[in-house]
C-alpha cells in the first residue's frame, strides 16, 4: 500500500461502517421497535363507569344501533341514496349520525346490534371495527355489541371480532359467559342496570339486559339458510333469568313483579312473520329474513316471565314493532349508508326508556319501558313513540 492509497482506505472504510450503523438504525426503528415490548406503545383500555345505573330522574335510556355496515370510511360509497346526495356521501354520513343521536337523545348506554361492518367491502376488520365504534368511545358511555351475518366476512373471525369489541375503550361487550362452557357463538351475556343511587335498590338490578349471538350463515339440508339462537344459549339464557328472579325479589318493598329484561339480537326468529297480520307499529317494508329453522326462542322468551321486549336488526327497511304472545319485538331499523335501505327513506335508530317507579319518595321497580325512532334528517325527528310493557 502506498501513502497515498491510505487515506482512500479510511474514507473507505468509513463510509462502509457509516452504512452498516444507518442500516441497524432503521432496523431498530421500523422493525424491531414493534416486537420489543419495553419500546412498543401500550395502549390500557378506558373503562366504563359501571354498574349500569338509572338516573336521578328514575330514568334508564337505551340507545340501539343496528346495521352500520361501516366499510373503510370516506372512501366506501353510500347505497340507495338520492342521485342529489350520492357524490358527497360515505361512511362519514354514518359517523355523523351516530355522533347527532349521542348529541341529541344523551342516552346512557348504547347496544349495538350487528352488522357493525359489512365485511365483503372491510379491507381490514380491526380498523373498520374501530372506526365505527369510534362515536361509541368518544362519547365515554358505556356501550356493547353483537355480531350480524357480515361482520366476519373480512379479516377476523367471530370469536377474535368479539375479543377485540371487548377490548375497546367504554365497551362492555363479553365474548361470553367466563364460567359457561358449550354455549354456541360469541358475543352471548348478560348486564344488569343498577337502581338510583342512594336508593335501596342501588345494589340491585332492576332492569336485566341479554345479549345473544344469532350467528351469520348456514347450510340445513342442502340449502343456504340464516343462523340461529340455539338451544345451548337458551338453555343458558333460562337458567340464568330463573336465577335473577330467585335472588331478586326486593326485600322490603311491597312488589309481586319480576325485575324486567330486555333481549337484544341480530337475526329475526320465523314468527317475526305473523306479525304482518297482526298490529305493529311502524314500516312492514320487506321479507322477513329469518332462518328456516326455529329453535323455540319465542317460547323461550315466554317462559322465562322477565323479558319484556326483544329487539332486532337485519332486515333495514322494517322498524315496527309488534307484539308476540306477550312480549314486543321491535326493529332498530338500518343506521348505516353503506347498508341497503330506499332512497328517500332515512336512515334510523331506535331509543328504548325505562322509568322507575316511585313510592314514599322512594324509587322502586320498573314501572313502564317505552321507544321511539330518530330519523336521520335536518331535524332528527322523533316517530313512532309507544309504550312496550307498563306494570299493571
């Protein structure tokens, strides 16, 4: 090596390791940064303010969500829509709604009732679950979901979908009962609404909510059909309101009444069907899709004596309700603009209210449970307000 070459040699050999060092560098930062626990960004879940509790006002509000069908945001056109609102409408149309409900009726608590994504058109279900559920979360109520037929059709399953809503800021959503083992599908439970604090019922539910996965799709004797609630999950859901009931007759209160409950579900049961020659309240506007096989959930319903009122989605042009041997079935009606609706016929959500009874100035029990509907217009209009079930 001569003299001169030296200098070249450094320079060389500088650079190299300059090279090799801003290689490990971008490593470190773009990859290894994610599988390294001590420099990942943690991210703990915000919970809910529970128990659920009635007001001070001895009201209890329900806001129910049905068939969002959020796809991938500003970039996922609406469906039957007017030509006049097609170029400039999106999953964003939906978020807006929901934030307007959230502004307008101050619920305290949200069901979310399936079909919250609408997997076929879901790039990634994660983000998409994510995004829909966002007005849920920012509001800091708390709130809970189940899962429809398309929710599954992206990314995730139905078991790791429900994992994952569970997982999200202010949900209260189960995958299922911890100490329950057979029960089919995910994303069956129970929650219990507390009384008015400082009342003797605040350590007591007075109002029981069930949660029930109807599954998505099947196949029953060679022929494509709509899932079902089965027999596992009724046999659960029977189980546990005769338990309820035991433990929860009111000491000291003159009351011969069950604590009421509310179910909540995404696929109607065949005997939705009757109902068209029956009274309802509300748009009959489409087929009932519903499985071909009936599981017995209406006379599940029936002899358990607390459930009042069930309510459903799916089927996005119905928002009736109607009356089957004793309890009310009700519609949420279709909230999302990527789902299929009529053009011309807004979009909605139903808002379900219970009130308490009260007694020496005392509140008691549930004394009446009503609904209405909101209508996704200039003024949020209010439709269709009945009384379900009132304590005789």
């Amino acid at each position: 090596m001569t003299p001169t070459d030296f200098p070249i040699k450094c320079e060389q050999s500088f650079l190299y390791l300059s090279f090799i060092f801003t290689s490990l560098y971008v490593l470190h930062c773009s990859v290894l940064q994610r599988f390294l626990l001590g420099h990942e960004q943690v991210h703990i879940k915000k919970s809910a303010d529970l128990p659920l509790r009635f007001r001070s006002d001895g009201t209890f509000k329900i806001l129910q969500v049905s068939d969002m069908h959020f796809g991938n945001g500003a970039a996922t056109r609406c469906r039957d829509v007017l030509p006049s609102e097609f170029g400039s409408c999106s999953d964003l149309n939906t978020t807006r709604f929901v934030r307007r409900l959230i502004e307008a009726e101050r619920p305290d608590f949200i069901a979310f009732t399936g079909d919250n994504i609408f997997g076929q058109t879901s790039v990634d279900a994660a983000e998409s679950m994510f995004r829909a559920f966002t007005p849920a979360m920012e509001s800091k109520l708390p709130w809970a979901a189940i899962l429809g037929n398309h929710d599954q059709e992206s990314t995730m399953t139905r078991e790791e979908l429900m994992s994952f809503i569970s997982l999200m800021d202010y949900s209260i959503s189960e995958i299922n009962p911890p100490a329950e083992k057979g029960i089919h599908g995910f994303g069956n439970y129970h929650l219990q609404v507390h009384g008015v604090l400082g009342s003797s019922l605040a350590n007591s539910s007075v109002l029981n909510l069930f949660f029930l996965d109807s599954g998505d799709r099947e196949v029953v004797n060679g022929r494509r059909t709509y899932g079902w609630i089965r027999e596992s999950q009724l046999c659960w859901l029977q189980g546990l309101s005769q338990k309820l009931q035991y433990g929860g007759r009111w000491e000291g209160i003159s009351t011969d009444s069950l604590t009421p409950a509310l179910a909540f579900f995404h696929i109607p049961i065949p005997e939705i069907w009757d109902l068209w020659y029956k009274k309802f309240i509300g748009q009959f506007q489409e087929a009932v899709a519903c499985s071909s096989v009936n599981s017995g959930v209406l006379r599940a319903f029936v002899s358990t004596g607390d459930i009042k009122a069930a309510f459903m989605g799916h089927d996005h042009k119905n928002d009736f309700c109607g009356n089957l041997n004793g309890i009310w079935f009700c519609y949420g009606g279709g909230s999302g603009y990527h789902g299929y609706g009529m053009a011309g016929w807004p979009r909605r959500a139903r808002v379900i209210q219970a009130e308490l009874e009260q007694k020496y100035r005392e509140w008691t029990g549930v004394k009446r449970i009503s609904t209405w509907k909101r209508l996704d217009n200039e003024r949020l209009s209010v439709i269709d307000d009945q009384v379900l079930w009132e304590l005789q």
